[in-house]
C-alpha cells in the first residue's frame, strides 16, 4: 500500500496567522523525503486551508504526485484543467462542515457526476470518487468512467474498537472486492491513524491511503520526518 499524505491542515496552521508559516509546500517536501507516494490538498470552494497559489506552486515542485481534492464546481475544475493533476478525487463539499463529512451520492446524481468529470478525464486526469463503501455507491462509481474509488473510512474509524467495527470493516472489505471485480482500482482514507490503520492490510489490493490528520497531529509532537516514516513503515 502506498501513503498519500493530506497536508491542509499545515494550510490551516499558517492562514491561523494570516502569514506565510508553516509553508505547506515545504512539509510537502518533507513529507515525499519521510515516504509519502503522492500529497493530496483539497481547494475548497472558500479556501480555508490550501489557497490556488498553493496547487499553482505544489504541481511544479513535486516529485511524487499531487491529488486534487474538489468538489464539483465549475472554478476548480477550471482550475484543474489548467494545472493538470496527476489525479483528481472528487468529493462533497458542504460549506459549513469542519471536515468532508460523508461519501459523494454517485448512484444519486450519476448523469452530473459522469459529465462533470469527463473533461478532467479528457485530459488525461486520473479521476478518483470519494463514496461510502455500500454496493450501491460502488456499482454507481464504476458507470462513471472514473478510473478509482476512494472508500471513506470515517465510520469504520470511529467505530474503531467498539462493537461496531466489525460490521464497518467488513463494509469497507466488501466494497473494495466488488469495486475491484468492476475494474475499479481502490483508494482509503478519513479518519485512518497510527491505531486503526493496520487493518487495512486485511483488505486486498488497496492502492492508497490518504490520511492527514493524525498525521499532523503527532507530527506537533514528533516532527513531520517522524511522524510520515512511522505511518510509512505502518501501511507498508
Ligand atoms: N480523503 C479524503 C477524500 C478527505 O476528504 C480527507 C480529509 O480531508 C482525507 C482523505 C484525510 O482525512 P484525515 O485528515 O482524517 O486523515
């Protein structure tokens, strides 16, 4: 499995102070040093965290692969055209949300989703879908034409150590196999950390997860080298 690491949160850290530390394309260095395969930002639509001169800057200095977080709106798509991604991961977006809450409705707005992304595949974007991990979700996602899904962890991390986990885990399993078996390829991420990320060895084939969050956090602690290589080395 490969490590993509989100790195927003240092985005949100230096608007804190409306000033230009911590530099998050310099922890994107640092992550790609420590063993992250690719770096994921997500321009939302009121640039809370990542500002457009961020992903202006990121695609000309990164050695791995930038992840484009949006939301179906026409600006960032633009946006992404112009600046031409490695991958896009397109994903709700509600305004007054502190993180991405849940999956994005593919089954529920499939002809919108199908059109929206057809030009950043046009253009040799490689499009990945943020869902919950239902059937119905997955066996939408691979009508789209879009080449990934990325499975939202966020219930099966929360409900990590409870009773419930089992069921959410067995969710996550069970979309990944049939998103595989209708040739889709299968990312993770949300809520994943140093505890509940172990168990997505127990899932076959996933590409790679996305975490940022807990990441950054124990990064406070540890430093940013630390904290990247300790997940590396945990999800490899
Ligand atoms: N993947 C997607 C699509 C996300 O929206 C987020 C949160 O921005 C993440 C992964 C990373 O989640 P976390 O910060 O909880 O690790």
């Amino acid at each position: 499995m490969l490590l993509g690491v989100n790195i927003d949160h240092v985005a949100t850290l230096r608007n804190a102070r409306g000033g230009v530390e911590p530099d998050p394309i310099h922890a994107a260095y640092i992550c790609e040093q420590n063993g992250a395969t690719s770096i994921t930002t997500h321009l939302r639509e009121d640039r809370r965290h990542i500002k457009d001169k961020d992903v202006y800057t990121l695609i000309k200095t990164l050695k791995t692969r930038l992840n484009l977080e949006m939301a179906m709106a026409e600006d960032i798509q633009k946006i992404a055209l112009e600046i031409k991604p490695h991958s896009i991961c397109l994903v709700p977006e509600k305004r007054q949300e502190i993180t991405t809450e849940g999956g994005l409705d593919v089954a529920g707005q499939l002809e919108k989703v199908s059109s929206f992304i057809k030009p950043l595949l046009d253009a040799g974007i490689i499009v990945s879908l943020f869902i919950d991990p239902t059937p119905e979700q997955v066996e939408a996602s691979a009508k789209t034409g879009a080449q990934f899904i990325e499975m939202h962890t966020g219930t099966y991390s929360e409900t990590f150590g409870t009773p419930d986990e089992e069921k959410e885990f067995q969710n996550l399993k069970n979309a990944a196999i049939l998103a595989q078996t209708l040739g889709l390829k299968v990312n993770a991420g949300h809520g994943l950390n140093y505890e509940n990320v172990h168990r997505m060895h127990e899932i076959p084939n996933l590409y790679e997860l996305n975490i940022g969050h807990s990441i950054i956090s124990r990064a406070v602690f540890t430093g940013l080298p630390e904290a990247v290589r300790k997940m590396a080395d945990l999800i490899k």
